[in-house]
C-alpha cells in the first residue's frame, strides 16, 4: 500500500511527534500557496494584519513541537486544529483578493479534528469552521457584509459534511485496521501452532525406529524421518520416487528376482495402491535388509487420492531368527522319524505275538498310540519347515473326501462323548488334491472334537453354490475370543483355554489347513464366540480345469 510505509512510522511515534505530523500539512502549504502568489503576483500586499496571522501558523507548528502532549489528557491536543481553524480564516480575511484560496486550507484542521475516534470531533470540526467565519471579521475590524452572512452559513454545512464523511472513512479505516491486526495475530498464532506441532511431528518419527515417508499424489517425497532416510538412501524429501532410477535392488520374499519398478513400494503408493506388511529386501549393494512395507492413502473430503503414507520396518533378525528357527525344526523332525518308525515297527511286531499278557498288550497299545501321535507330529513339524506343499489336483468328490475323515473320526468323538453329524447332499465334484484336502478336513473335525465338551455336537456340512464348493465345520465347544481368532492360523498358536485345559496340540493344524487351502486357490475364515463355539468354513473353485499339478509354496 501507499501509505503503509507513513503509517507504519506514524505508529511509531509519541503523542508529540504526531501533533507535529498533523500540523506539518498545513503550515507546508500556507507557505507554499503563499510563496506561489508572490511570485505570480508581485504587487501582493503581505504587510501587517497578514504577516501577524502568518506568524500565527508557525506559532502553532512551535507549539506542536514543544507542548510535552504526552503529560496532558489525550484529546487536549485537538485545540490546536480549532486555533489552526481560527488563523486560516484571519489569514483570508487579511489577505488580498489573490489569496482568497486560503480559505480551502480549513479542510486540514477540519479532518484532524474529524479523524478523533471520537464523533464529538465532527462537532468540534463544525464549530471550529463557525468561528473561523465569525472571529476574524470581530478581530480585525472589517465587519460583515451580505457574502459574509452566507459564508458564516455555508461554510459550517460543507466542512461539516467533509467532517461527517472524513470520520466515517477514518472509523471503517481502524476497524478493518483492527480486525486484519487481529487477523495478523491469529495468523501468527497458528503459524506458531503449526511450527510447533511440525516441530513435534518431526521428533515422534524420528523417535519411533520405523522408517515413515509420505508422498503425494504425483510420486514426490513430502516428509521422511531419519530411519527412513538412513535406510534408503540419504535425504529422500522433494525426490521424484517415480521418476529416478532404484539406488538400490528391491527383490521380494524369495530375495532372488528384483521387483520390477512398477511392483516397488513407492511406485504403488504412488498410483494409490494400499498394501499391509509385505516382505521386501533391500540391497545397497553392501549388504541386503528385510523389510515389512505398508502402505495408507491419504484421501481428500471428495475420496480423491492426494498422497500415501508408507511405513518400513526392519524385520531382518527376526526373518533370521525365524529361518534359523524352521531349520532347528526340520533338522530335529528328520532325527526324531527315524527312530520314531523304528519303534512303531518293533510295536507292531510285538502286538502281531501270540499269547500276549492283555496287560502287557495295553501298555503296547498305548505305547504305539502315542508314538503314531508323536510321528504325526513330526510330519507336521517338516510340512511347516519345508515352507511348501506338493498339490497333485485331480477330478474328485468333495463330499466323498469329507465323508472317510467323519468315519475315522467317529470313534473318538464317540470315545469323548461328542455327536458327529454329516449333512451332505448328493456330490460335489471338483479339481483337487483330494488327499491334501483330507488332511486339511481332519485337522479341522480333529480339533472341533478336541474343543467340545462331553455332551456337545460337531456338525459337517457340504454345499455347493455357483462355482465353488464349501466345507463347514461347526462345534459346540468353548469358542474364542476375537483376538485369538485373529491369531489362530499362526503357527505354534494355541487359545488361553488350550493351555488352561491341557488340551493336547502344537498349533500347527489350523496354519497346515490354511496353506493347503490357499494353495488350492480357496479360502478358510474362521468364526468364533467364547463359550458358544466355532465355525470354520473353508471354500474351493468348483472346478478348475487349467491348474497343473505343481508344487506350490
């Protein structure tokens, strides 16, 4: 603005500084218009009564410059644009014909006085224009004539309405003056607020030992913590994640082939892709990192996709950890079969004497009961290990399938006191490995028996609809809790009533199922309430006629 500049130093002055900025105007152009006339009219006649109300003017300036207006009440200073009032209309009045323009210069004391916050200054301006049309005739001994009646009139009406107008845009001036200070202030406030809440935001990523980096929509950086950074690169904040070549090869779980560009986590965050805890690996060249990558987009009120949030989190030892974990595993597994199929062998024969003790018999029994348990076990311990499974599909009867693992089961689901019902109805004939899916439905009807109480009842049900074929096994028994439902497809999980009922079980039936499930292209969900009992329903293709026999991981 134009006048901000004088505004600003305006504000910086004192009471006395101010008197004096307002009165400097008019004593500038007194001397100006007087100084122009005598120059365009030299017969000017600038003696007596004009040069006293001259002198009158510089007074005045003196008096602004001087007076301490800072000791004295506030509006005390507003007599000085009455007396400026009263000397412009005794230097028209004294002065030639030629200077009769002197009487505009009332319009500077009139705004001063119009320009008080207070509307009593728009009074005082109309008195102050009366008097400078009433004194100086009386002062100066000229009297009136008829003009000077209609002056004494018009001049209060016009300078009033000046006034009137002057105030009226000096109030609206200080108030949007107030309200955009107060707008400034607020500004400032949240300008604060924001720098401390970005000062904050910055210490809690670079507190938590996740690398968090944010992009918008186009692919460029827009925030990174230090974790991030020092993982992936240096500063990464304003980089193009799209555009530049990888710094270093991103390969997937198998930490052999490198993802392509487009399969990299910051290109598919980029392109408003969601993911959650994806294995990746890192490779700076010097040494290879594991990673948990997840993915948030970041959404406008409209849905609009604006940026994304993606979190890595180094899980390299526990990778480590868990590989060197199934190793220990297998290795046992493969120690303890041999040994294992060895005594079941010497079992057998020794069941297979005659006349043997039925005591005797008994102890074998139970011997060989717990030994094809513990090798049940094993095989379980090396499925998990091996981290795959050999699928061999083929045409077959779900219903088929499901109906011999409800006759193994019935005895001992009759031995514990539990119903076993099959509802089936007709076939339901798909492409499967109908062993594999054996072994997934025994695990399930094995652990809704172990779960029900004497006196409850495990249902199976078959049924097809559309193009896929389902499989439910309902039970009676003591449920879970939300929590463990969420878990219960980890390995080695067991629920709390597991542990509290010394139910036998090493957690890997549930993870064993789900995989073979998965690899058939199907689908388990598990759904549970403590004390009312669980329903686990696993779902296949009806039929897929181009899946290979292969064996899938």
């Amino acid at each position: 603005m134009l006048f901000e500049p004088l505004y600003a130093y305006y504000r910086t002055l004192g009471p006395r500084g101010r008197a004096v900025l307002f009165q400097l105007p008019l004593s500038v152009t007194m001397l100006l218009v007087t100084v122009l006339t005598m120059f365009l009219h030299p017969q000017l006649d600038v003696s007596g009564p004009f040069l006293y109300s001259l002198g009158s003017h510089v007074l005045l300036l003196a008096v602004c410059a001087l007076v301490p207006w800072g000791r004295l009440p506030e509006r005390v200073v507003l007599i000085i644009p009455v007396l400026d009032c009263i000397a412009v209309g005794i230097s028209r009045e004294a002065a030639d014909q030629y200077l009769t323009v002197l009487g505009f210069l009332l319009v500077f004391p009139v705004v001063w006085l119009a320009a008080d916050r207070r509307r009593s200054g728009v009074f005082y301006a109309v008195v102050a224009t009366f008097l400078s049309a009433v004194l100086p005739p009386v002062i100066l001994g000229t009297g009136f004539e008829g003009p000077d009646f209609i002056r004494i009139v018009l001049l209060p009406v016009i300078l009033g309405a000046i006034a009137l107008t002057a105030h009226g845009i000096a109030s609206a001036l200080t108030l949007q003056r107030q309200q955009l200070e107060a707008q400034g202030c607020k500004v400032r406030d949240l300008l604060i607020a924001s720098e401390d809440r970005e000062r904050l935001l910055t210490n809690v990523m670079d507190t938590v030992s996740v690398g968090v980096c944010a992009v918008d929509a186009n692919g460029q950086a827009v925030l990174a913590n230090h974790q991030f950074s020092s993982h992936f690169g240096g500063t990464v904040t304003g980089r193009q994640l799209t555009d530049e070549p990888p710094s270093f090869a991103v390969y997937g779980p198998d930490r052999k082939q490198p993802l392509p560009p487009e399969r990299r986590p910051g290109f598919r965050a980029a392109r408003g892709e969601s993911f959650t805890d994806e294995l990746i690996w890192a490779d700076n060249g010097t040494i290879q990192r594991a990673y948990s990558a997840t993915c948030r987009l970041i959404r406008d009120s409209r849905g609009e996709h604006r940026g994304a949030v993606m979190a890595f989190t180094d899980v390299t030892a526990m990778v480590e950890a868990l590989s060197a974990k199934d190793q220990f595993v297998s290795s046992v597994s493969h120690e303890l079969r041999t040994p294992l199929t060895s005594i079941l062998g010497y079992l057998d024969l020794a069941l297979d004497e005659e006349n043997v003790d039925p005591e005797v018999e008994f102890y074998l029994t139970v011997a060989k009961r717990n030994a094809e348990r513990l090798l049940h076990l094993v095989g379980d311990l090396l499925t998990v290990a091996a981290g795959a499974l050999t699928i061999e599909p083929r045409h077959a009867d779900l219903a088929e399938v499901v109906r011999h693992s409800v006759e193994a089961a019935e005895l001992k689901a009759k031995a514990d006191g539990v119903t076993l019902d099959l509802v089936a109805q007709g076939t339901a004939t798909g492409y499967f490995d109908p062993e594999r899916l054996r072994q997934a439905i025994d695990n399930l009807i094995s652990n809704a028996i172990k779960y029900t109480p004497r006196g409850g009842k495990v249902s199976v049900t078959i049924d097809t609809t559309g193009h896929e074929l389902r499989c439910e096994v309902t039970d009676t028994g003591v449920g879970m809790s939300e929590e463990e439902v969420d878990q219960a497809f980890t390995r080695f999980f067991r629920a709390a009533n597991a542990h509290s009922s010394t139910i036998p079980g090493a957690g890997l039936g549930l993870a064993i199922t789900k995989s073979i499930i998965e690899n058939h292209r199907g689908y388990i969900t598990l759904t549970s309430r403590p004390g009312e009992g669980t329903t686990a329903a696993l779902t296949l293709p009806a039929a897929d006629l181009d899946a290979p026999s292969m064996a899938t991981t």
